[in-house]
C-alpha cells in the first residue's frame, strides 16, 4: 500500500527558507508515469497547489508561488522534497504530499500533512 | 487566474441527495475531480475524471459536467459524509481547486 509521509521543521522564522521531505512508501519514486507534489492548506482556509514534479525531474509549479519555490526528487532516497523562501506568516499551513499520474489530473494518495508555522 | 467557484454550504437530511457544485470558464471542457476531507483529516479523492470513483468510494457518490459547471451528487447521504468537498481541475499547467463546500447532514 503506497503512503506519503511529510518531515520538515513546524516553525520557521519569516524571511527564512521552509524546507519539507515527502516520504514515500510501498512505491518507486523512479517509476514512470507519475507526478509528486505539494498542495497546502492555511488553517480553516482551502487547498492550494504549490506545485509538482515528474520522476525524471521536470517540475510544475503554481505562477503565484513560481518565484519562491523549489521542488526536487531524490531518488536514492525514495522521497522528494519542497523549498519555500522567504516566507511569511501567509506561509503559515498544513503542507501535504500527493502523488498524481502522468496524464491525469487528481492526486491520490495524500499524506497526513505536516503544520508549518511561520513566526519568530 | 483561473477560478473554481463552489457554495460555502450545503445542508442535507439524511437519505436524501446532496448537490455540489463547482463553476468555472469553460468547465465541461475540462476534466474534474472531487475531493472530500474531515475535520483534522488530509483530503480523500471521491471522483476522478468526472464520473469515475476510486477503488472503496461508495457508490452514492457521482460526478457530472456540463458547460461552465461540475457537480457532485451524493444520493442516499449519511451522516458519516458530513465533510468539506473540494472540486479540482487544470487550468494549462496549473492545477486549481475549487473554493470548498461545508456539506452538513442535519
């Protein structure tokens, strides 16, 4: 059974770099055909794509957070990762891995999330 | 930008049908999924391109779409499916959702 697991710091201070890791489990992040991304959520508000990438590592992401945000694959590891710069307390949010096939549009499986918090 | 319009609420009785919409531009040319998440919960796909539904989704949930606007339809509605639903689709290479839907079974 495929599961997606996020690891990153909770706090972050504003104007630092937030960095998260998706684990992923029970498949290869090599294989064809599939897109890893990230979509977060800030508290009582709605989804958000940041963005995603494919396994070979030709990433997508959303025009709003272009500017900021890095995604990468580490294929050694079985896992990829999300780097937001410069933040804020907008930044602030429950950030979640998901995985989506090459050619289609939904995301399924998503991890648990992981709460970032960005204050000093 | 491209954006996915959903009512902040539905309320249903139990056994009845609960409808969910989700406006866009030119929606029905584009191909729709639905999520639905619980409180404290990461979101769960119920509909995928339109009208199919994943493995374990129940069969009272359904999916349309026709010109600007999709809809998810969940017939015969426990309260078990009191959540939020988000539509989603992708505007080029952008991937958008929908503003979200509180559905209340009352």
């Amino acid at each position: 059974q495929q599961q997606l697991q996020e690891s990153g710091p909770g706090l972050v201070e504003p104007s630092e770099t937030l960095s998260l890791t998706c684990i992923v489990s029970g498949a290869s992040i090599s294989i064809r055909g599939y897109y890893w991304g990230w979509i977060r959520q800030p508290p009582g508000k709605g989804l958000e794509w940041i963005g995603d990438i494919y396994h070979s590592g030709t990433p997508y992401y959303n025009p709003s957070l272009k500017s900021r945000v890095s995604i990468s694959v580490e294929k050694s590891r079985n896992q990829f990762s999300l780097k937001l710069t410069s933040v804020t307390a907008a930044d602030t949010a429950v950030y979640y891995c998901a995985k989506r096939p090459a050619g289609g549009n939904w995301f399924d499986p998503w991890g648990r999330g992981t709460l970032v918090t960005v204050s000093s | 930008s491209y954006e996915l319009t959903q009512p902040p609420s539905v309320s249903v009785s139990p056994g009845q049908t609960a409808s969910i919409t989700c406006s866009g531009d030119k929606l029905g040319d584009k191909s729709a999924c639905w999520y639905q998440q619980k409180p404290g919960q990461s979101p769960v796909l119920v509909i995928y391109e339109v009208t199919k539904r994943p493995s374990g989704i129940p069969e009272r949930f359904s999916g349309s779409n026709s010109g600007n606007t999709a809809t998810l339809t969940i017939s015969g509605t426990q309260a078990m499916d009191e959540a939020d639903y988000y539509c989603q689709a992708w505007d080029s290479t952008t991937a958008v959702f929908g503003t979200g839907t509180k559905v209340t079974v009352l």
